[in-house]
C-alpha cells in the first residue's frame, strides 16, 4: 500500500524527531511512564507554604508576609488556593505524593486523551486506509512523548499541568461548538493565572457573549469565594505581585519570553541557576521592551481576524489569542508551553487545506517551529549564556513565535473549513 505523502513526512519527522530527543537526553515523558514522582517540587512547596498561613483579617497579609517578607516564589492569586484548602491540613509528605504523584497524573492523562481526541478530529481523515490510520497515530504518539514542554510541568510537580489541561480542553470544546464550556474552563485557568482573563476582550470584541459569560461566572465566583475563605486583603494583595513581577521578571534561561530575552541580553541578574528567593533588578530598558512587546503580541491577536473576517471566532482564532497571552507574559516558563502542542493540530488541520506552494511553505515552517519548542538543548543553554548570542537560548520563544506566524498566515489563507478533517 502506498502511504499519502502527508502520512510519509510525518513519519519521518516523528522518527527524525525522536532521534534527536534521545541524543539530547530530553524525554521527560519517562518519568511520567515509569511513575517516578517529580524531582524537585519547589512550585508546590511555595503553594503549600502560602496555603499554611493563608487566612482571612491575617497580619501581616499573605503576600506581604509569604512573596516580599519570606522572599518565597508564591506567585499564584489566593483563587489558585480554593482547590487545595480542603487538604492544607495534610503533612506535606501526604500533600505533595497526593497533588505529584496522583492529581497531576490524572490531568496529564486527560490531557493525553484530549490530544488524541483532537488528532482524531483535525489530522486523521475517513479517506486513509486503516492501516495508514494507525501510521498516523503511531506518528502523533512519538511527536507527543518526546514534546519536552507538555511534560516538563509534570516532572516539576506544578499546578501547570492543570492550566495546560484546561488550555488543551478548551480548543476541543470550542471545536464541538461548546463555547460556553470553553469559556468556564478558561474561567478556571484565570483562577490559577489571571493572565487567561484577557481572553475575555477577546470574545467580547467577537461577540461571544456565551463564551465570555461563562468566563466571568467561573472568575468571578472563585473570587469571591477566594474573598470569603482566605480575606479580600489576600485577594486584593496579589495585584503588588503583578506588579513586581512585571517590572522585574526572570533572566533564567527556562523564562522564554521577551523579558527573558532581554534580561539575558542585558546580563541582567542570573542566567544558569535558578535563584529561589530572588528576582532580577529593575532595569528601564527590560520593562519598556517587555511591555511594547506584550502590547504587541495583544494587540495583534486581538484584531487577528478583522470584523467581517470568516476565520474571526474560529479556533484558529481562539489559538493565536491563547498563545500570544503566553508569550507575552513577563515570565513564561518553558512548560508554560505544554498546550501548544494541541496548537500545532490546529494549524496543520488548516494547512492541510491549503494548496501548495503555501502547503509546502508553512508545513516546513511549521515542523522547524516544532522543533525548537520541543526539546531542551542544554549545550545551547551552557555554551551561550555568558556571551551576547545568548539569544540562543531563547530558542523555545523563537519556536513558539514562528508557530504564531504560521497561524496568522493560515487564518488569511482560507475560510473556515466545511469538513471537520482535511483530506490528507
């Protein structure tokens, strides 16, 4: 039987690609098959911390006492909290087998089940053959395991395996046409990072009042029972994060964001090591850079598809607005990234349908995107930090940029599609 050409390239990508995760050392996904807890738990160890002493009419205030007293890295809004007060009298060896090694497993999991859902629906067509079929699954199934990003968050033990999962669920509601259940599953995510509360200009400018609707119920809700359970100051406090946060960021390599770059660039704090009680200084140069380019990135996906554009309110649409909001936050770590994957299923779906040359173009442009998000090159990290080409290790953020290119162009390229699956 003769595979589609399609069906060929993607398996020789898959395999070109995990060839080069195993010469670089970078499958993480082992971690999560061999059911190894993480390794290092610092994300949750701050959450728990905050949890501890998180109460109403407290002095001082949470975040004065835990983020700028203590100097420990809680950097979640007190809704974030809601889901672990139940457990906060646990003893942190229960809490943390609990939320690692289970809770985050079952997101993971779901996670996985929804991808497969959407390659189903997006990549996998009625035309191909059975046999070509299960090709193409084998394909997505390499291409997932050896996606760095979708399981960094989990070999960390942080609650981001949650805000991928939701980001992931809310392009397949939004495809079946569930627009009000994406929009209370990006409710959810803004509880845990408010920066997913920018998704709600983005459906009022289309008109997506079910969608936005539900969003602001979710968020709203959970802040007022966040106000009730933990105090209005603790709630009204995380606003001083934002803005320290924001003025200041991350130079860590793993931070793949403007601010990342530019503090690196600069040699503005530190590079090679995670500093747990510490940021880098305030620098103008950083802060005007970083707030023009997340002005940028914003402004770009807000008015992506002009207002009597088919593709406005699309989920190509919905995943430019999803990814801009990550890139332009201040710190965007490298498993922040994890849901892109389900973003590279949305463009192919769309590029599939186009006709060549710009087939060709953007699934090339696409494949080389795909490659520098998902593996971690630490020579790049090491070789290059103490050296003005320490751009380099901003490789992960240049990946993502250029997926963000693919689906501006794909969304002007073509109306929406009629079939839920291209020919292929």
């Amino acid at each position: 039987m003769r595979l589609a050409p399609f069906t060929r390239a993607l398996l020789v990508f898959a395999g070109l690609n995990l060839a080069l995760s195993l010469a670089l050392g970078d499958l993480h996904s082992l971690r999560f098959l061999g059911f190894t807890r993480s390794y290092i738990g610092n994300d949750l160890a701050s959450l728990y911390d905050a949890l501890r002493v998180a109460e109403p009419f407290h002095a001082p205030p949470l975040y004065e006492r835990v983020f700028f007293g203590e100097r420990i890295k809680f950097q979640y809004p007190s809704t974030s909290l809601l889901f672990f007060a139940p457990f906060r009298d646990l003893p942190w060896r229960w809490f943390r087998l609990l939320f690692e090694s289970i809770v985050n497993r079952i997101w993971l999991l779901l996670s996985i089940g929804v991808l497969f859902a959407l390659f189903e629906r997006l990549v996998v067509s009625a035309d191909h053959p059975p046999r070509e079929r299960w090709l193409l699954r084998i394909a997505f199934l390499v291409l997932l395991f050896s996606f760095y990003p979708f399981f960094k968050a989990f070999t960390l033990g942080q609650v981001q395996v949650w805000i991928n999962c939701l980001l992931i669920l809310s392009i397949g509601a939004w495809l079946r046409g569930s627009e009000r259940f994406a929009g209370a599953l990006l409710g959810v995510a803004t509880l845990i990072k408010p920066n997913y509360g920018l998704l709600l200009a983005w459906g009022l400018l289309r008109r997506r009042l079910g969608f936005v609707a539900a969003l602001a119920i979710v968020a709203a809700a959970g802040m007022l029972a966040a106000a009730a359970v933990f105090g209005v100051d603790n709630l009204l406090g995380y606003r001083e994060v934002i803005a320290f946060m924001s003025r200041h960021g991350e130079g860590y390599y793993p931070n793949q964001s403007v601010n990342g770059l530019m503090n690196r660039l600069l040699v503005n704090g530190n590079n090679l090591d995670w500093v747990d009680h510490g940021f880098p200084p305030f620098n103008g140069l950083v802060y005007g850079v970083t707030v023009a380019g997340g002005l940028l990135l914003l402004g770009t996906a807000l008015f992506a598809a002009g207002r009597r554009s088919p593709a406005r309110g699309t989920v190509e649409d919905l995943s430019i607005m999803l990814l801009s909001v990550t890139l332009a936050s201040p710190i965007a770590w490298e498993h922040h990234y994890g849901f892109v994957i389900a973003l590279y299923l949305v463009a192919t779906h769309r590029i599939l349908g186009l006709a060549d040359p710009w087939r060709t173009r953007l699934l090339a442009l696409t494949a080389a995107s795909f490659l520098l998000t998902a593996h971690f090159v630490h020579a790049v990290d090491v070789w290059f930090a103490p050296t003005r080409l320490n751009v380099l290790q901003s490789y992960l953020f240049a990946g993502a940029l250029a997926l963000l290119l693919v689906l501006h162009v794909a969304l002007r390229r073509l109306p929406p599609p009629a079939a839920a699956a291209p020919a292929g």
